[in-house]
C-alpha cells in the first residue's frame, strides 16, 4: 500500500469556525480530494487525496474550491 501523500495549503481570511466549514466542505466536495482538514485560527488545510486525480493537478482544484468560498489560498 502506498503511502498517502497529504498536499498542505494555507489559507487566508478565515476567521471562525463557519469560515473552516465552508472551506472544508467546498474541498471534500472537489474531485480527486478525500478528506480536508482546516485549522482557522492557523489558516492550515491539509488535504488527503483520494488517489483518482494525479496530485501534481490538485492545485487548481483545490485553488478554485477555496476560491469559491471566498477565501484565497495564500503563496
């Protein structure tokens, strides 16, 4: 079994716990992601991939669900 590579981001302007929900959901909701974990107060997501989806194209997905909810991922 291969070990699971976890892609980390940080994002920013997220303030609260709904800030992480929106977030968190938005991700688990994107093709090629299994599980997000988002910490507000650090903005740190760790995202799971769930092995459909080359994770060298992850970026932009996880880039554009982030986006949709408002928030950016920082550089």
């Amino acid at each position: 079994m291969a070990q699971e590579q976890i892609v980390t981001v940080n994002v920013s302007g997220m303030t609260c716990g709904g800030c992480a929900g929106k977030v968190k959901a938005a991700l688990e909701s994107t093709d090629g992601i299994e599980v997000a974990t988002v910490d507000h107060t650090t903005g740190r997501v760790d995202v799971t991939p769930d092995g459909t989806v080359p994770v060298s194209d992850l970026e932009f997905s996880i880039d554009e669900a982030v986006s949709s909810t408002g928030y950016t991922v920082a550089s």
